[in-house]
C-alpha cells in the first residue's frame, strides 16, 4: 500500500548515505534519515500576521484584547503566555526519540545526535542544544590511540580542542519508538558502531514506565584482522543550557552501587537552582571485561584541550575521588564517564550507558503545593535516587526491550500493514512521554469528587484507580500550554485507553470530578469581549490548567471563549465514558461516571431551541473548531449530539433504567429525523444548516459521532444514529474532495472543501490539514470497510510531516497546503492508534492481543 510518490520521499532521507553498514540488530521498519540530510522545504509558523485581512477585521476586538492581555502577561507579570501568538517556535528540522519514561520529565536528542529539547520542570519546554553533551569514540591498537572524534557532525565555536566534524554521509539514525538507533561506520578505520537507545515505554506497565531513564547500549563492530580497545566517553553538562545553569552552586560527584552481584559506576550531576532543584546522573555498567572511568568535573568553555588529551593518552579518564566544589556564579561545570573493553578481530563487543534524573518532588508555576512524581513510590522521595535508578536501568533494560518487542512484534510483522503506518503508529507515540507530561500521586487530602460524593449521586472523594495509578496530566501542545485540553484528548486519548488505560480512566475521574464544581469568579474572555464566571457547573472544563499556575486546582486556562457555551465538550465526555467501558469492561467505572453523564447531558439540553431533538449552534462550532463560524444545527456538533444519545441509550439499558432509555430514545430518533432533513444533502451532511453561501462546505470531520460509536462496538442494530449508506456516502466526498482534489492527494484531508473542489478559505482553520482528525477519519473509514482509502488518507499526512518537512517528533497540529504549520508538538496526533483500533475490529481478537484483550486488565 506504499504509494510511489511516498516511496520516493522515504528513500530521499537515505539518499546522502554513502556506506552499506546497516549496524546491528537495527529493524527493517521506522523512520530512517542520513545524518547528513537537509530537509529542502523550510516552513514558518502561524502567526498573528498570518491572518487574513477578512478576518482581521471580523476578529478585530479579539486582536485588540489580546494583545492587551499578552503584553500584561510577558511585560508587567514576566510569565509566558499560554499561547504566544508573536513568538511562536520557529521550526528546527533536528528532533528525534526523547529519553525517558512517562511523566518524570524528559531530554530530547536529536537525530544527529544533539541533546536539544528539555522538560525538567513540569510542562515548561527549553529548546537549547548543549554542545559538550557529546559521545565521543577513542580507537586504540598496540597501546597507541589511532582514532578519536566526537560523533558529531557539527563544527561549533567552542570546545576546539575536540576533533569535530564527523562525516554525516557515514551513518544513520533510526527510531521505532520507544527505541532508535545510530549507526556510524568510522572512515577508513573498519569499525562499526550502532548506539541504541532505549526508554522504558511498556503499554499497561505502571511502574518501570514511569522512570526518568534512558540507556545508551553501543555495539562495537570491529572488521579488521587485528584486536582494538575501544573506549567510549559520555560528556554532560551540569544544567540543560538554561539560564540557571550559571547561577551557582551546582556540584559533581563519583558513584559507585553495587547490589544484587551487579555494579555500576559513575557521575552525579547535583544541580541546585531555587526551585525543583534535581540530580543528573550519568552511569555505566561494570563487568570484569570493561574499564570504567570518569572525570568529575570540567569546564565546558574554552579549547576544553585538557579533557581530550586525557582519553586519547590511553582510552581512559583520571578518575579522581572526591566532589567538586559548587560551582561560582557565572560558571558552568560538566563531568565525563568513559567505558572501553578489548574487540577480537572480526569480532563485535558492547558497552552500556546510562542517563537518570531525579526531580521526586515538583512544584508548578504557581508554587502553592508540592506534587510527588509516580516513579518515587518506587525509588522515594528525597532527590537521592539517581544511583539507583542508574542501576536499575543498566540491570533491567534487556527485560524492557523482550517487553517492547513482545507487543511491537504483532504489527511489525503483519506484511499486510505498509511500512510508513508501522513507523506513524509507535513515532508518534512519543508525544505520551513528551507532551510536558506529569504523572503524580494523589494527595492524601486530595478530593477528587469536586465535593459531591458518591452517596449523593457523585463520585468517591479518592477513586481506587486515581489512588493507586495516579494522576495524569499532559499538553494540548508544546506551545499551547494547557493540561488535558479535552476536545484535543478527545482524539488522542485512543492511544491512552489502549495502552496505558488506567491512566485513561484516572484522566476521566479528574474530568468527572471537575464537571461539578464551580468557579464563579468573573474574568475578561478575549473573544467576546465579555465577563464570565471561569468555570460554570455541570460543564466538562476546557483544561484542567496552565502548568506555569497551578494544574488540578485552577481548570480552564484556555480564556479565548466562555466554555460554558460549548456544546461539544459534554458530549465528548459521555462519548469516551462509554468507549472507554467497551474497552475494559470496568464496570466500577461505568456507574461512577453514570449519573456525571446524565448531568452533562441535561445541560446540554437547553441548546435543543425548537425541541426537534437536535441541539444548535450560534456563533462558533464548538471547541474544537473554534474559529470556524456556524449557524444553527452542525454536521460536526450535531453528530456528537446523535451518537451521545446512542450511547445514553446503551448505558440506560445497561444500568437497567427503561424509563430513561425510553427519554433518550425518544430524542434521539426525532433528532436523527431532524439531522438528515436539516444537514443531508444527497452525498453528505452540510457543514451547517444556515443556508448561507459556505453552508454547504465538505467537512472533513462529518463523521467523527459515527466514528466513536464505531470505537464502541455502536453504529449498528438498535444502537445506531446515522444510516450507514449516508456515512459512506459522506465519506466518499471526503476523500474524493478533500483528500484527492486536495494538493494532488498527497497530504492528507484539509479541514474544508468546497463541492467545487476548492480549499473553504473562511476562516483560519478551514483550509488548514489537522493530523489528529484526518487520523481519525482514516480509522473511520477502516471501520467502514473502505481500508485502501483510509491508509491513503492518513499516509499523506505521515509523508508530509515525517519525510517531507522534517516535522519528526514534533508532529504540528496543522499545515497549510503551503508555506504554514501551527502549534508544533501536538497531542491531536496520537489518534493514529484510533486506526490501530479500527484495524483490530476487522480481525479476530486473538490476532491482536496486545491491543485489545489486554485493554481489559
């Protein structure tokens, strides 16, 4: 199902690779790039002057207060806004897998090799590249060092005294998250190295998934006839290239543990700045065979000769005793670890790193509580973990690889599947890990319930899943810094429900609780120019909160519009409820979240205007497309509207409550009548029912209520809101409009087409590509039997942003056709596993174990 256009823009990323090493143990699927490729297409992002004059000038008071708002924001209180729409993260085509596990903080290295991307402190994103964080190779053959270059190609102004500028067109990089490899031939010396990465990301592992580690195993391929001792050195920094990494204090120290017959040794990287103050910790693995040794502590400025000419004497470094003193304010301090073993001729030999941090205990933005990271239940709470948790990897990780590999195998080796779907499915997986995700305890005096308790028809104060796995919380975006934006996870909660579901339903509970609280708290919302109460009761929140305030305390970040008009955001609850008990038949959860749904539906209500069953909109879509003007009843809200009924209906029944099922039943089929005479127009639903010039616009997301009752083993018999022949109907102008009459079919389905088949250009958001929904479409269509469509129409996107605008682990919510993206790293994306999903309902359920029967455990 590899298309041509699409087999060309994969071989182009290898098209600068000049050896025929392929390195050892690297898979035949992922995401492949020379690591002297350049990405030909640069794009900027959405900016505020981006905006057409059109709807400048309709959204004119929104400009206005917003930017009255963003100056208050960066000037007066020296915060950084929730969404900057001035200083957007310009595109660097450089990023690749990020180390670690779920919710204790991350470090991105890129392709090349760069550590370059940092989330220490909870959802706060750096985008620095620290130089002196570098591998380093040392050959020697007879006691003489005859090789020794950093494994890096860059040229950089500092640290002269090191031999740069290793040759990109002699090696490659390869992710199949959660793992990537870089393989590098050394010219002209016969050796191979591969370098692989691997961070433990287990789908229903609630414990080793949670650690801030990453090991860093190297395989030494040694051609030549002749033995060679080769030395491998691991440089850090003390800091991550911020600010505070000069701001004094900070000290190194040498480590060595041994337990259980196993040793490991290395360097302690304490870093001491006012505010979550956390240990690096870089390690190796002691065998009798291998020699570790370690410098604990060097400037990272000037030539740095001294470092250098210390490994290349003989292969190893000094290695002194003690802790360095704090470092000076205004200085940095960096430290080295080095490993080297003895490689027979034509032989191949390993050495094992690792990188840990430890940061228990965090506070956000705010500084109004302490939170405790999920991974201290297990290694404590006193920020001096960081040996064990390096000993811990370094004797542990084989069994995370049998683990990643027991539940990757299905898929990698269905011949069935195309090789761009198998890297889309697990690369974008990396969002889960770094979408400045925290995974944290629940406070002992934590009440969940938002003060209604179960015995008055609420929830329990401390759910049992919520105490015992935790609260989880991740970014709309990198860049639009809100916690568990819902209409986002709507889509993307997918991959949580399958893989991690505990942490699904914990996300739920917290949702749950927040529908019946109140804030009524009155502040300015830019788009209307209004003041509402933050948080209206019996409404889904928008977030759960800005990790530069305070998150779980203070919902609804987001202060564009006044979410308590939203439609669509309690229906999308009510929606996941349900798909989420198809999926884990927990039936605990399903009478808690019982009487939440029947109170969000009730405030639903009041939008039926004319009591046709049939909810309306005035003014903006809904969350999710809200830029996008609409008129009374939509394809998009009216759908969810239908399909939330559906499931009212199921759920009635399965609560054994016939008069309610009766009620919903009842407004369900005259809604459903209402529906198709308001929106159907012979070939799919009208975007809006106004009757205006753009009413009639082909939405890419029509379907996506018929999606989730597909998700939910809906859509059919009794529980059924659409006729089937009308939803493939409307999907057939999907793809026939907007995917193929879109850029030659190549890059996904824009969010609106005209009939005639050109771009809706509206609005801001109408001729714009969202990964996440066309992800979605394309499951939907796979649930609908229409499998060659679906893979086209997801493929495009996954060409387009992985192998044509070098978008690679920074997967955007959006591009244009030309020119634009916006709001990079992106949560949306992660419904491709809704596709995953789609798939398995086309197979027997013993065909693909790991993703649907383990959903139930």
């Amino acid at each position: 199902m590899n298309t041509e256009w699409g087999e060309k823009s994969s071989a182009d990323l290898m098209s600068r690779y000049v050896s025929n090493e392929t390195g050892y143990g690297v898979p035949e699927e992922g995401w492949r790039i020379c690591l002297a490729h350049e990405f030909k297409e640069k794009r900027k992002p959405f900016q505020a002057k981006d905006v057409s004059l059109s709807n400048v000038l309709e959204h004119i008071g929104l400009g206005i207060r917003y930017l009255k708002w963003w100056y208050k924001k960066t000037q007066v209180e020296k915060k950084a806004p929730f969404i900057d729409m001035f200083r957007a993260q310009p595109l660097r085509q450089i990023y690749g897998a990020p180390l670690g596990g779920i919710g204790g903080g991350t470090i991105t290295r890129g392709w090349r090799g760069e550590f370059c991307r940092w989330q220490l402190n909870p959802g706060m994103y750096h985008y620095k590249t620290v130089t002196a964080n570098q591998f380093t190779v040392c050959l020697r053959r007879g006691g003489q060092t005859v090789y020794q270059q950093v494994l890096s190609v860059e040229r950089p102004p500092t640290l002269q005294g090191w031999n740069w500028g290793y040759c990109g067109e002699y090696a490659f990089y390869h992710a199949l998250y959660p793992r990537a490899w870089t393989v590098y031939e050394l010219p002209g010396q016969k050796v191979t190295l591969t370098c692989r990465q691997v961070s433990p990301v287990i789908p229903h592992d609630y414990q080793d998934s949670s650690l801030p580690v990453a090991v860093f195993v190297w395989d030494v391929e040694n051609n030549n006839d002749f033995a060679l001792d080769v030395s491998i050195m691991f440089t850090m920094v003390n800091g991550s290239g911020h600010k505070d990494d000069k701001c004094g204090g900070h000290w190194n120290e040498p480590f060595h543990l041994e337990k259980e017959g196993e040793a490991v040794s290395g360097v302690l990287l304490h870093h001491c700045p006012a505010v979550n103050p956390y240990t690096l910790c870089i390690a190796a693995r002691e065998q009798p065979d291998r020699e570790v040794s370690h410098q604990t502590a060097f400037s990272p400025k000037g030539t740095c000769s001294g470092l250098w000419s210390d490994l290349i004497t003989d292969g190893r470094l000094d290695s002194p005793t003690g802790s360095s003193p704090p470092t000076p304010k205004g200085e940095k301090v960096a430290a080295a670890l080095a490993a080297g073993c003895s490689v027979p001729a034509q032989s191949r030999s390993s050495l094992e790193f690792c990188l840990a941090w430890d940061m228990p205990t965090i506070t956000f933005g705010s500084r109004e509580r302490e939170h405790i990271r999920r991974y201290a239940r297990y290694f404590g709470s006193k920020g001096d973990a960081a040996p064990s948790l390096g000993h811990y990897a370094l004797t542990h990780y084989r069994q995370w690889e049998r683990s990643i590999e027991e539940w990757q195998r299905p898929v990698l080796q269905d011949s069935s599947l195309p090789s761009w779907y198998k890297s889309a499915l697990f690369n974008e997986l990396y969002f889960v890990v770094d979408g400045g995700t925290v995974w944290t305890e629940l406070p002992e005096d934590a009440d969940v319930s938002g003060g209604v308790r179960s015995e008055d028809g609420g929830l329990p104060a401390q759910p049992a899943v919520v105490k015992e796995f935790g609260r989880f919380a991740y970014l709309e975006g990198q860049e639009y810094r809100m916690y568990n934006t819902y209409d986002v996870h709507f889509y993307a909660s997918f991959a949580l429900i399958m893989l991690w579901p505990k942490l699904a339903l914990s996300v739920q509970y917290d949702i749950a609780g927040s529908v019946v609280q109140q804030d009524p708290t009155e502040r300015l919302h830019l788009m209307s120019g209004r003041c509402s109460p933050v948080k209206a009761q019996n409404v889904v929140p928008h977030d759960i909160g800005d990790p530069d305030d305070e998150p779980w305390q203070r919902v609804n970040a987001y202060l564009i519009h006044d979410t308590a008009d939203w439609k669509d955001l309690n229906l999308k609850f009510v929606l996941q409820v349900y798909r989420d008990f198809h999926l884990t038949q927990d039936s605990q959860y399903l009478r808690d979240m019982w009487p939440v749904c029947q109170a969000v539906m009730e405030s639903e209500m009041k939008f039926d205007l004319d009591g046709d069953g049939l909810i309306e909109n005035s003014g903006y879509a809904d969350q999710t497309y809200d830029g996008w003007t609409v008129t009374g009843p939509s394809a998009y809200c009216g759908g969810l509207w239908l399909a939330s009924l559906c499931v009212m209906c199921k759920m009635s029944r399965l609560a054994d409550n016939e008069e309610t099922y009766q009620r919903y039943r009842d407004i369900l089929d005259r809604g459903s009548a209402a529906f198709d005479k308001l929106l159907w127009n012979g070939k799919y639903y009208n975007y809006d029912s106004s009757g205006r010039d753009l009413s009639n616009s082909v939405m890419s997301d029509q379907c996506a209520g018929h999606w989730f009752l597909r998700a939910s083993g809906l859509g059919e018999g009794e529980y059924k809101a659409f006729p089937k022949e009308k939803i493939q109907s409307a999907l057939k102008s999907v793809f026939d409009l907007n995917v193929m009459s879109f850029a030659g079919g190549q890059m996904g389905a824009v969010n609106g087409m005209r009939p005639e088949g050109v771009p809706d250009r509206s609005s801001v958001q109408s001729d714009e590509v969202w990964i996440g929904v066309v992800y979605g479409l394309a499951a939907t269509m796979i649930h609908e039997g229409m499998l060659e469509e679906g893979m086209r129409t997801a493929e495009g996107c996954y060409r387009t942003v992985w192998e044509r605008l070098g978008m690679a682990f920074q997967t955007p919510e959006a591009y244009c056709e030309k020119n634009i993206y916006r709001s990079l790293a992106y949560m949306r994306p992660l419904s491709v596993w809704a596709m995953q999903l789609a798939l398995s309902t086309l197979q027997t359920v013993s065909d693909f174990p790991f993703f649907v029967v383990q959903c139930t455990r």
